[in-house]
C-alpha cells in the first residue's frame, strides 16, 4: 500500500511523523508498509526491554486471555498477586500499585507523598505538599507530572500549573536544601534523567539527598519509568547508589510494550485508605500476567550480567566512534547511553539514519547535540555491530554536507 492511501488525518496531530507506517516488528527490527526494515535503537522509547514481540509477551497474553481479562480492581487476581510479590521480593519496597502508564504511577507517588504530608503536618499545624523536583526532568504529560517536570517552556504551556515543585539543580546538593520549606515533602528524581538527556545523577549526589531526606522527615521518591527493570545494568537504578528509596515508580519496560506500570512503597508509607486512589484497568491480569513474563526473563540466572556485558562493550564502542570522528564521548548507565555530537546535527542524523538503504537505523535525538542509544536489553553484539557501521556511514555523510 502506497503511504498516500492511508488516511492518516483521520488521526489527532500530536507530533511531526515521518511518512512511514510501521506494520511489523520482531526482535530489534521493524517492518514498514513497504516492507523495508529498520535496526530500531528506539524499541518504543526504552519500553520494548525484551524487543519487538518478544515470545514470552505472545505467550503470556494468550494464555491470559483465554483465562481472564478483567475481573475488576475492585477484586484481587492471581497475576497481580504474583507479580506485586516478584517485585518486592527483589526491591527494598513492600506495597506495589499498579497503573497503566509512568504518568500515572507518578501521580500516585505525588498522591500518595502529599497523602502523607496530611498525615504528618508541619509544626505550623499546616499540611506538607511540596515536591523538590529538578531541571530538565521528565515525569509525564499529565499536569500534575508535567508540573513536576523541569522540562524547559512545561511552566506555561497549559497554565496554570499544579502548584507545589519547586526545581532544584541536579547534582547540586545546595540547590535542593536552598528550596525546603516547612511545606516540603519529598523529593523527586529520576535516577539517569532520560529524556533531559541521558544525564545520571551522581551516585554521592544520591546518598546525600537520602541523609537531606531523612534529616528533614522528608520522602525520597525515584521514577524508574525509564530506568527501572534491568535498563541501567542493575535491575533498579536506586541500587547503583547503595540507598533505599522510599517510594518508585517504574513504567515503560515493566510491560515490554503493553500498558502496564507500577508505583512501590515502604510499608510505612502505605497510607491510602479507600477511595483515594484507584482505575479502571489497574492491575488487570491480562497486563500483570505479561509483566510477570518480563520479571521471569530479566530474573533468570546470567540476564543481568549479559545486560551489564553489551553496555561495557556499547560503551566502549561508542567511545571509539567519538574519537574517530571528533565527537564529545559518550555518557549513560547499562544500556541507556547518549553520544555527545559536540554540534546540533542530531536531528539530521536521525533523519539520514532513517533514510539509509536498503536498510534503515532507528535512533533519538533527545537534545539537537545529543544520540540516545535504547535498545532491546537482549540486543546481540552483532545487531550493536551493524548500528555502529550503520552510525559511521551516516556519520561521514553528515560530515561531509
Ligand atoms: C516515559 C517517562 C515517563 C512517562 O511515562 P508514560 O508511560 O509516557 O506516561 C515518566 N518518567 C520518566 C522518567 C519517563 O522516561
């Protein structure tokens, strides 16, 4: 079918798409409409941890399906059941909700710290509500995640914004203390800011702001959306700075591709009462069941440390690369890493990427001077090869124009 013949307008413009429509994908590959292919280094944005249609996922919706979809959040189901226990059994947390997406999980971490700010008040009598966030950081698109965002022109679009995040400087210990009140509550933070561009927090940055928190009766709250299940080599990122959250919430990769998401907390902070929160598809078996697929794979012996191997060497590789071409180095934690181009011709990479016959490379461009690397954690040094050849071509004619 000719692109032409799609009716794509029937479709609500959200964002500037190539003319291309993807029908087919499996492993670190997609299929378009014409039936070219693509090394996809996207997989989704960090979400297909496993790759495009991994078995287990195909395995566990249909066995699911067949078995029970939707008996309702007001009812306990076995999938959910089990996977809330996979996930406890290997984080530092008791109590996990489950949501359908990491905007969501987020809304319940903001709900659930200023649930427990009613509950502990400040010495004023008067509730605690707000959540120190950072600049550049990316929560989600609803307002109270987009609030809570550092993300540059966020504070106006769609004002007014939910009050109550203040934006501290990441890894700058004063900018967070120079911001607590007796309002605050917690403070929020991704663990490697994803879509700021591939920036990790400094695991003594971490460790401090773990001492602030507890100095201040404060909670520390990490969104793993991106980094959590295995993305940073560790199977959460908090452990790659030796501390214990209060509360996380993970997304994207938890579902491999589906629709699920989580939000984890310590037992002490477990506070909601019935009524405060709650959604209609959360923690439905067809999900959980598939999220429990990807727990069981992540968690079989020597995944981790295979996860841990291709990072070192993409890592490495990318460096290479950036010698040769007289780019900035790379940067990232496990398989979430970005290439500092030193100029803005990210866009134009990625789009001469794409372009590339016969086939194509799928990558990011999360800041103009910036490559962001996300592929399938089970990615083979050979399909790791034929992105870096693919990169050097793209590279060399980039350079030349
Ligand atoms: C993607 C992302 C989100 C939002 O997740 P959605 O599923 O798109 O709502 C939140 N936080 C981080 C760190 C993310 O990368």
């Amino acid at each position: 079918m000719e692109f032409s013949q799609y009716p794509v307008n029937t479709l609500l413009s959200i964002t500037n798409r190539p003319d291309l429509v993807f029908t087919e994908g499996q492993g670190m590959w997609l299929t378009d409409h014409t039936g070219k292919r693509y090394l996809d280094f996207l997989q989704g944005w960090a979400v297909n941890c496993l790759g495009h249609s991994p078995q287990c996922v195909q395995d566990a919706l249909i066995k699911q399906a067949g078995r029970l979809i939707n008996p309702s959040p007001a009812f306990y189901n076995e999938p959910a059941i089990r996977l809330a226990e996979t996930l406890t059994k290997h984080s530092c947390f008791d109590r996990v909700f489950f949501a359908n997406s990491g905007a969501e999980a987020n809304e319940s971490a903001i709900k659930l710290a200023r649930k427990w700010g009613q509950l502990h008040p400040n010495a004023a009598g008067d509730n605690r509500f707000e959540i120190i966030t950072f600049e550049h950081s990316f929560h989600g698109r609803t307002l109270a995640t987009m609030s809570a965002s550092g993300k540059t022109g966020w504070d106006t679009l769609f004002a007014p914004q939910v009050p109550g995040f203040p934006k501290a400087h990441l890894n700058d210990l004063e900018s967070v203390k120079g911001l607590i009140t007796d309002k605050t509550i917690a403070i929020m933070l991704e663990p490697v800011q994803g879509e700021g561009g591939v920036l990790p927090v400094a695991p003594a940055f971490m460790q401090a702001l773990r001492a602030l928190t507890q100095k201040h009766n404060l909670l520390l709250i990490v969104d793993e959306v991106q980094t959590g299940m295995g993305r940073t080599g560790e199977l959460f990122a908090y452990q790659l700075s030796e501390i214990e959250p209060d509360i996380m919430t993970l997304g994207k990769g938890i579902g491999a591709g589906v629709p699920l998401a989580a939000m984890l907390c310590k037992e002490e902070f477990a506070c909601f009462t019935p009524g405060d929160q709650g959604g209609t598809y959360n923690g439905n078996p067809l999900m959980t069941a598939v999220g429990q697929a990807v727990a069981d794979t992540l968690l079989a012996p020597g995944f981790m440390a295979s996860v841990r191997e291709s990072s070192e060497y993409l890592g490495a590789e990318l460096e290479r690369l950036s010698e040769e071409f007289g780019l900035q180095g790379e940067r990232g934690e496990g398989l979430l890493r970005a290439l500092r181009l030193g100029q803005d011709i990210g866009p134009q990479i990625v789009e001469a990427a794409r372009l590339m016959e016969p086939v194509g490379l799928l990558l990011n461009a999360p800041r103009p001077d910036l490559l962001r690397f996300m592929p399938a954690l089970n990615v083979t040094h050979a399909e790791l090869d034929q992105m870096l050849a693919m990169l050097r071509q793209v590279l060399r004619q980039v350079q030349a124009a």
